[in-house]
C-alpha cells in the first residue's frame, strides 16, 4: 500500500481530484501555500495498492502538466512580484510528487 502526495497548483486541484475519482481512486485535497510567487497550491492525497501507482501517476501527469503562459496571465496578486521587461513568459503548473510506503490502512 502507498500513499501519493501531489502537491499541484489550486487551479488543477479540482480537476485532478475529478479524475482520480472518475477512475476510482480515494482521493482527497488539503489547500496549502508555497513556492516562488506565495500562490495557492494543494496537497492532493491518494492512497492506493502498489500496482495502481503507474494509473495514478500518469493521471497526475496528464492534468497537472507544467505549462508556460504570457505574463499577462499572471493574477494581479502576484504582479508586484513580478516585472513585465524580465519575463517572457511565466511557468504554470506542474506537481511534486511524493511517494510514500504505508505500513497499515483503516477506514473508519
């Protein structure tokens, strides 16, 4: 048994916790916050059997892909940190993963 620890950016949360639903995986979201530009991220928790790790992960993949957009997709929050003449374009997305082994599950 492992449990997957997805940390992903808030706008692929909901999106990623759909899919993995869809696919019948236990899935839930804890809303956390970090990385260069303080913006919101998710730490997505799916527990699963040793031999659903590559469906789970590729899931993970798909939907929380690093993608790069113009800065003027950029929240407003975040524009002071941010300045128009040295960036071209602004990296979005993406997950870490964590992969950890489980000793024992209970459901209560």
């Amino acid at each position: 048994m492992k449990l997957l620890v997805a940390i992903v950016q808030d706008y692929d949360a909901s999106s990623l916790l759909h899919a993995l639903v869809k696919a019948g995986y236990g899935a839930t979201y804890i809303g956390t916050t970090g990385g260069f530009l303080r913006s919101g991220t998710a730490a997505v928790l799916v527990g699963i059997e040793d031999a659903q790790q590559a469906g789970a992960t590729a899931i993970i993949t798909r939907i929380a892909c690093e993608r790069s957009a113009p800065p003027a997709s950029v929240p407003q929050s975040l524009e002071s940190e941010l300045s128009d003449d040295l960036i071209e374009s602004v990296a979005l997305g993406g997950a870490h993963l964590f992969v950890l082994r489980v000793a024992r599950f209970c459901q209560m």
